[in-house]
C-alpha cells in the first residue's frame, strides 16, 4: 500500500467534481455556506487572474484544504496579499496541514512581491481556533475598524 502524501497545488481549470469538493469544504469554514459546488464562472475567473489563486491542499487525491490568495494594490500600502476562506477539513485540523497552507500563503504572497499579508478571522480566541493558530504562525491581531457594505 502506498502512503499518501500531502501536497499544495494551485487551481488549474475547471473541474465539477472538485467544484464540488470545494464547496462541501467551505461547510467545515462557515455552516451560512449551502454546501454547493463552486461556480464555472468563478473558477475561470480565479484561474484566468494573475492577482488571485485558489491553493488546494490534497492528502493523495482527497481536498483537505484550501485558500483563496489575492493581490490587493494600493496607492499607499503598495502590493499586499488578501487571504480570504481559508479552511482545513473538520477532522484533519490538528494535524499540521494549516501549517503546510500556512505556508504555501507566505510563498505566493513573496512570490508576487507582497509587502504583507493581511486576513480577517473570527473562529476563536487567542488560544484556540484559527485566531490562536494565526498568533502560533506569527500573525499580529491590529486594532482596526473593518468595515463591509453590501453591493448586491
């Protein structure tokens, strides 16, 4: 029997079944997410972009983790990297995968010449959950206002 390696493999096309995957991964991020596959559209859109990436964490073929990175650029801050739904499989959390994703995050970002990466999180406190993993990995918490403002 061969043993399964894990591995970061960025999104290349278009795929339904792991559109699906995808999507059901998204569930173990927030439970507001129905579970549906991600969309033909969006997946083109991400692949297509030279800002943005979707990392794809696979134990042997299986999708345990994901993560979408983005450029953000800015008259002042300059190139910045925005990391947005960034999860690991409910029952491969612990095991050092996130730091493995983790990792793959600082690479792209350094790969595009990013200044800093910047994310938001609430899953939770300074000891557990993804706010006390981002703190182990060397993230700082700011004192901000974030804001949102719903455009559709």
């Amino acid at each position: 029997m061969s043993e399964k390696k894990i591995e970061v493999r960025r999104l290349e096309r278009w795929d339904e079944g792991l559109a699906r995957e995808m999507g059901r991964l998204l569930r173990d991020l927030t439970p507001k997410y129905d579970g549906g596959a991600m969309s033909q559209e969006w997946v083109e859109m991400i692949v297509e972009s030279e800002l943005h990436d979707q990392l794809l964490v696979f134990d042997g073929e299986e999708l345990i983790g994901m993560a979408t990175v983005s450029v953000v650029l800015g008259a002042y801050v300059g190139r910045n990297v925005y990391l947005e739904d960034c999860v690991v499989k409910g029952d491969r959390q612990g095991q050092g995968v996130g730091g493995i994703l983790w990792e793959a995050v600082v690479a792209w970002g350094r790969e595009k010449g990013a200044r800093r990466l910047e994310f938001t999180s609430t899953g939770g406190d300074k000891k557990t959950g993804a706010v006390g993993f981002y703190l182990k990995q060397g993230a700082e918490i700011r004192e901000t206002n974030f804001f949102r403002f719903e455009l559709l």
